[in-house]
C-alpha cells in the first residue's frame, strides 16, 4: 500500500500556478501625519508636468492594446469600493473625473518604470503594482481591501507586521470622492493608483468616525 499522500488543496495549487505569472504588490498608502489642515489654503496640487503621448512596446499584447483603461473600468472601480465601504457601515463614494485625471497624469508618468512612487499630493492614494497585464480594476481594490482581514476595529489597530492603510483609507468616514487610473508599463507590468479626497488616513484618527 502506497503511503498516504498529502492532498494539494485546489486554493494551493492554484496558488502555485499563478505566482510565477503575476503577482501584486502592495505599495505602502499615503498616511498624514496629524489632524487635517483647518486653515483654508489647500495644498498646492503636485505640478506633475506634461504626460508624454502613449507609445506602446513592441509586443506589447494587453487586452487594451496599451491603452491601460477599458469599458466601464470607472464603474469597475466605484462598485469595488462602494461594496467595501457598505460592509463597513460608510456611505457610498461618488466618482469624481477630476480625480481621476490626476491619478491618471500621475500613473501615465510610472509607465517607464513601473515604479509606485506617491505623488504627494493633496489627496489620499491607494497604489497598487502587479506583474503582467491583466489586472484589473476590482482587483486592485480587493487586494487592499483585504486588509480588513489584519484591522481590529475594536481598539482600531493593525496586526503587527501588516499594512492596513489602504483598507482604512477605502472606508474613512469623511472622505466622499474617489478617482482612479489604470496604466500598463512599458515593459510589462500594470499599476493601479486612486486619489481620494477629502484625504483619510490621519495618524491616530478613528476611520469610522472622523
Ligand atoms: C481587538 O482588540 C481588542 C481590544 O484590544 C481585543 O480585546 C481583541 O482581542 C482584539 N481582537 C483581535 C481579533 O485581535
Ligand atoms: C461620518 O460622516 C458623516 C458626514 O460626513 C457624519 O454625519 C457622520 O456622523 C460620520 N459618522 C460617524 C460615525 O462619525
């Protein structure tokens, strides 16, 4: 009689098969150091210059043939985050293409490097980073919104080690708006960034109240 085999759960396995494909990464969210500014001068919005006019790589073979956006990609993102927000109790966001332009200018300018720096400017963002070039909007927006999973909202805490930014940023109380851009990388690679606004994230404050 063979000895007994250990059974590769299909979760498992499939896990195994798509790994070396794609993976995603999670960029650390923006956080702010303190209160939200009371006085009334915004921050400056981040001059981020001219965007170059979309050329695509040879071979590039994205189903959007490099445009990085598709068809009802801005709903995509919006019933993602409303979903998510709903479960927590918060308000639906309303999408806002202003937003969006800016993530977009931001993110067209990540296309070179597929680099996931922050634009620092005056909203919230959640950044995300994937091999290959099919992620999708709802899948971004699930990858951080895992997070949940790591977030105590009993004493609002994270689980040592894990990042819960993006997810307290996803359902923070006083932000209304949401605006977010897909790009695909010139060398293979998506990134996915949304703006939010007004900001969340202040060091300290309870997502759910304030
Ligand atoms: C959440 O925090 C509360 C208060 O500190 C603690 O009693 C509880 O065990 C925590 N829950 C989890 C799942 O860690
Ligand atoms: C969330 O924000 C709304 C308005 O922005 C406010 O009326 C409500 O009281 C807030 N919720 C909590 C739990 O503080």
């Amino acid at each position: 009689m063979a000895g007994p085999t250990i059974p590769l759960s299909l979760p498992l396995l499939s896990l195994l098969l798509f790994l070396p494909f794609a993976f995603p990464q999670l960029i650390p969210p923006t956080l702010l150091p303190s209160a939200p500014p009371t006085s009334a001068d915004p921050s400056p919005v981040a001059d981020v210059g001219d965007v170059k006019p979309p050329t695509n790589p040879p071979g590039l073979v994205s189903f959007t043939r490099g445009r990085g956006s598709y068809k009802m990609m801005a709903r995509e993102f919006l019933v993602a985050h409303n979903a998510i927000r709903t479960l927590a109790g918060e308000r639906p966001y309303v999408w806002d293409r202003r937003l969006a332009r800016y993530a977009r200018r931001w993110a067209e300018q990540r296309r070179e490097n597929c680099d996931t720096i922050h634009s620092h400017g005056p909203y919230g963002e959640n950044m995300f980073w994937g091999t290959g070039w099919d992620w999708k909007a709802k899948e971004a927006v699930q990858n951080w919104a895992h997070e949940r999973l790591y977030y105590n909202r009993t004493d609002r805490s994270c689980w040592p080690g894990k990042m819960c930014g993006h997810f307290t940023q996803i359902v923070w109380n006083s932000t209304v708006r949401v605006g977010c851009a897909r790009v695909e990388c010139y060398q293979g690679g998506v990134i996915i960034s949304c703006n939010y606004d007004p900001p969340g994230n202040y060091v300290g404050e309870d997502p759910f109240t304030s």
